[in-house]
C-alpha cells in the first residue's frame, strides 16, 4: 500500500511569491492534515481536511490556506512568501473523522527555502 | 491552553541505557497521546499511544507512563540502541468529540544514542 506522497520534495522560492504544495493521502483515507514544522517552533498544525471541507484551522494568517479535492487529495498554498516561511511542510493522512486513534500517516514532506 | 510541554530538548544516552523523555499538559480535553519517532530526511511516525484511562503501556523496549491527575505522561525507551536514535515528539490528539482529528505536539526531543 503507498504511503503518503508529497511534491515537490524541496523548492527555493524568493519573497513576495506563492508555492503550491502537493499531498496524495494513503488509499482510502479521507482526512488530510497538513503542520508546519521549523527547529524553533516544532510541529505546528495548519489545517485539516475531510471530504473536501475544512474541519479545523490552526493559528497561521490568512496567507496559508488549502484545499481537498473529490479524490481526497490535497494542495496548500503559501501567497506573499517571507523569509519566516522557510520550513518543512508535513501532510498526514487518516482513515475518517472521529478515528480518534492518534495515527496520524506522515509523508516525508516538502522543504521550502524562502531567499 | 492547547500546549503540550516536553523536556529535555536533547538528550544522549549510552547504548543499553534508559531514554526517558517527560511531556506535560493542561488541557483536560486532550484525549489521546500518542508519541511519534521521527528519523532525519522522514516524517513522523506513530510509535506508541495510550488513552487516559490506562496508567502504563508497554510495547516491547518502549513504555508510556501517564499520570492522570498530575497531566503528565513519559516516554522510556530501555536497552537504548543507536537505532533509536532520532527525534521523539510527544503529542495530544483533540477530537472534538470525534468531529475532527487535531494533533497537538510538544517540541521534540533529539536523542543520540552512543555506541
């Protein structure tokens, strides 16, 4: 069974501009999570979503936003880059909502490098 | 207060020694803790979880210890292995009575193990 799948797998943007990143949940998973993760601040939680509605929003301006499509998977988009952007970017996939069993299945992610 | 506390930041151990790794929380909602193994260049993933109804839980060479009412729980890793060397995150899972899955994560804690 595939794990989770992330594009691009690293990316250098300058500031000012936007990057799309790329999640394909496992097979049959229906919730998307994406966190932000930085030396400083650790794993930070983004949003998440579950059959292409936004269930949850984490504390991240109005710049971070994304979206689930039909088949599960998912984009994020960073507009109006900052250096302060820099950072790992993790989607994690579960089974449904209400799974509450703690498994969260982590791609490997998307590093993104602000200059 | 959605913040889960965790200590140390680092820590080196020799091989066949204890790990233990201590996180804290006060949010009485959080109901699930799960903690996650993260190796260089890869995601998170799940090692060992426990509900908060349950005071121990082992699994192999890892055991979670919870205290309910001081809302702390630790992570021991025995006859540590430079295998296990990686970054250990703490987490609390916040469902919303199952209408969302939200993962909250402490810090993080780099482990080294020495041969």
């Amino acid at each position: 069974k595939a794990g989770v799948t992330q594009t691009p797998r690293y990316l250098i943007k300058t500031r000012g501009q936007q990057v799309t990143l790329s999640c394909s949940p496992i097979s049959g998973h229906r919730s998307v999570s994406w966190y932000q993760q930085t030396p400083g601040q650790g794993l930070q939680f983004l949003f998440e979503y579950f059959s292409e509605t936004q269930r949850n929003k984490g504390n991240f301006p109005g710049r971070f936003s994304g979206r689930q499509f039909s088949n599960s998977r998912s984009e994020m988009n960073v507009s109006t880059l900052e250096l302060g952007d820099s950072a790992l970017y993790l989607c994690a996939s579960s089974l449904a909502a209400g799974a509450n069993t703690g498994e969260l299945f982590f791609g490997e992610g998307s590093r993104l490098t602000v200059l | 207060q959605q913040q889960v506390k965790q200590s140390p930041q680092s820590l080196i151990v020799q091989k066949g020694g204890i790990s233990i790794i201590n996180c804290a929380y006060e949010n009485t909602a959080f109901d699930y803790f799960p903690w996650y193994q993260q190796f260089p260049g890869k995601g998170p993933a799940l090692l060992i979880a426990i509900r908060p109804d349950v005071s121990e839980k082992k699994e192999g060479r890892f055991t979670i210890s919870f205290n309910k009412s001081a809302k702390q729980f630790s992570l021991h890793i025995m006859d540590s292995q430079p295998g296990d060397s990686a970054t250990y995150f703490c987490a609390a899972w916040l469902s919303y009575g199952g209408a969302t899955n939200k993962l909250i994560f402490g810090t993080g804690t780099l482990l080294a193990v020495q041969p």
